[in-house]
C-alpha cells in the first residue's frame, strides 16, 4: 500500500470510516474531470477532496481548505493533496476539520 493510501485509511478510521464499509473512496486522476453539480442530485452524502481544482469538477465559486461547505443536503470539505499533510500541524488541520464533518 502506498503512503498516501496509508495515510487516507488512517485518517478516515480516526472518524470511524472504513473504505468499503461507509466509505467510498474514488482515485481521480490529475486530468480527470467530474460533474459535481449533476452529483448533488443524487442522495445526499459527505464528500471530501484532496487536491482536486475547482474546475475540475465543474464547480463555479470557492470552497476553502479545511472549512466544511454545505450544498443542498452535501457536505463538502476541500482540502490539500495527500502528499502535502507532512507535519503534525498540517495534519492536525485536516483532523479537526474531518471530525468536524463526522462528528457533528
């Protein structure tokens, strides 16, 4: 398992999720692009983006790191590539911010 894989599964079992359990997880290439607003249709769902720019996935406006955003019935938390949270302090933002989403 690479380091970012490890480090993801860490972080979303500190609040409780799984991948394959109550966790989706999607792996979206550099280029790849999403519909995000056709998606906020469907049923409502906590989303988190690591690294992914607005534009890619068609998203007019801002959403600010480690703050959750709501749309519709969605919770959204944008928040820097994997491979950035290097330090505690780093880490400790995307902690908060993810029981912030989980816990609440």
């Amino acid at each position: 398992m690479d380091n970012h894989k490890l480090f993801l599964t860490k972080v979303l079992a500190a609040v409780g999720l799984t991948d394959g359990n109550n966790v989706r997880v999607a792996i979206i290439s550099a280029h790849q692009r999403i519909g995000l607003s056709k998606n906020l249709s469907e049923k409502p769902m906590n989303l988190i983006l690591f690294g992914i720019p607005m534009d890619h996935i068609h998203f007019q406006g801002e959403l600010p790191l480690h703050k959750i955003t709501t749309l519709l019935d969605w919770k959204i938390l944008n928040a820097h590539k994997l491979g950035q949270y290097q330090n505690d302090a780093e880490k400790k933002m995307l902690w908060q911010a993810l029981k912030s989403m989980f816990n609440s």
